[in-house]
C-alpha cells in the first residue's frame, strides 16, 4: 500500500512550505549533465517561496561545489547556500589533528584537507583512515579493497567516512562511493564515523544556514527535503522530521506500488513522489 501521493510537480506542493533542503547528484545533476527541469523548480521555488539549501553527500567542502557546477551546467541562482558531507566531516577531522591519518580516496578531493592541521602516512603508522571514496571510482569496486581494509581492521583503525552514499550515477554508469568502502569495513567489525545524510552533523548545519537567511528558526513543518537516495535523503528527512519528496530516478507513476514495496521494505515513509524534479 502507497504512504505517499504522487504529484505532477514541485508547483503543486510548493505553497506548504518556506523553505527547501534539496539532494544536487541525482536530483540536480548525474555528474555530467544539469537536469534542466530541476534547475527551473528551484528558481522558482526560490523566487515565491524561500530559500534553497543544496545539502549533498560530496565528501568536498561546500566551497568547491560552484566549479563543479559550472563543469555540468547547474547555475548558481537554483541555491542560496550549500552544505556538504565534506564540511561536516572538517569538523571531526579538525578534533583529531593532526593524525597522523591514512588517506583514502581520489586526489580531486584533497580540498577536504586544504584547511585542516592534519598528516597523512601509510596505513600502519595511522591513528584512523579519512575516507573520501575509491581510490579509482570508474574502474575499481570495494572488492579491490578487501586486503588493505582487513588490516585496517587487524591494526583496529577507525575510519572516518566524508561520503555515506554507497553508490551513484555518473552519467550511465554506476560508481561506487565512500560509504560502500565504509559499509565494507563494517561488515570486518570496524569501527566507522560519518556527518553526512543521514547522521545529524549535516542536517545541524543545514539548520543553521536556514535560520542564517531566514533570520528565524523555521518550523520543521514547514520544511521540505528533496532526495533520491532512500538509505541518506529519505531516511535522513524521516529521522529529522522533514516532509520529504521522493525524486524516484526516471520511475513513473505505473511503478508506484513497486515503489511502495521499496520504501515499507525499508521502513521509509515519504509524503511525495516524482519521477524527475520538475515545476
């Protein structure tokens, strides 16, 4: 059975609420294309109802969120502030400055560490793991970390993850991301610590940009988050009170009791359903 409507667009609902925290990958952008729709629901949005905070899993700060955009197509004028995975993961890198740390992920994303009193070694001589993703996210999968993360685990190292998400969509293709690395590390018994969707860290910043440009502490009622990741977005918007809209990736309205069998499975409940972000 449906615990959601489905809804023709973010017009319909737009009315219920003052303000939006809206998911960028998979809602906005898949990595290499601006979804043109969704850029047009947020202007929108921001131009007669409130603002729009982007609040996504990228394990960058959120100061190098713009050149990426730039890099897809999103402009600026869909947003009133950003907050990242990234920035929240600073705050807890900052606490165990400096290390020495094991860095694992891809070099686009040192910009987590430019700010950050914090040293790096090889994995024996670390004191924790900082874990931004994949060393080589298009051609290597958590499989080709099974070694390094079992002696990880043998030297009980925890790890800091700065992306929860497990996988994404980078134009047709699937990538794995940090939190599968985490969720692997887990699974050997390690211990590991995220900020991002869906952990409290990033929604409490995100609260503070909200009343930052609100001038007042909004009801969470009159609220809406928008993601298409039921394990982050959802569950994150269901443990902090929000409504949320399900942007379902391409799914239409004939899915919806698959889609419902999706959520119950999980113990997700959403108010809304689209197929694309769209007015």
């Amino acid at each position: 059975m449906k615990n959601f409507t489905n809804i023709s667009g973010l017009g319909q609902i737009a009315d219920d609420y003052d303000a939006a925290l809206v998911d960028i990958w998979g809602v906005l952008h898949n990595g290499r294309d601006a979804f043109a729709e969704a850029i047009v629901a947020l202007q929108r949005f921001r131009a007669e109802r409130g603002p729009v905070v982007l609040i996504s899993n990228s394990p960058r700060p959120s100061v190098a969120i713009p050149e990426q955009f730039d890099q897809v197509g999103v402009p600026h004028d869909v947003y009133d502030a950003i907050v990242t995975s990234g920035d929240a993961t600073i705050d807890e890198l900052a606490r165990r400055a400096p290390g020495p740390a094991f860095k694992l992920g891809p070099a686009r994303d040192d910009k987590l560490y430019e700010d950050l009193a914090l040293n790096f070694s090889e994995l024996e001589q670390a004191k924790f793991i900082t874990c931004t993703g994949l060393f080589d996210d298009d051609n290597e999968t958590p499989d080709d970390y099974t070694e390094l993360l079992g002696q990880a685990r043998e030297l009980n190292i925890p790890m800091v993850c700065a992306n929860p998400d497990v996988q994404v969509k980078k134009g047709d293709k699937m990538i794995y991301c940090g939190g599968a690395l985490a969720q692997a590390y887990e699974d050997m018994g390690g211990e590991v610590i995220y900020a991002g969707k869906p952990y409290e860290a990033i929604y409490r910043l995100s609260r503070a940009w909200l009343k930052e440009l609100t001038g007042y502490e909004l009801d969470r009622s009159r609220v809406l988050a928008v993601g298409d990741n039921i394990h982050t977005d959802l569950l994150g918007a269901q443990n902090q009170k929000y409504d949320a809209l399900f942007v379902a990736d391409g799914l239409s309205a004939g899915n919806s009791d698959a889609v419902a069998n999706v959520l119950e499975k999980h113990g997700i409940y959403v108010k809304y359903m689209l197929s694309t972000l769209s007015w």
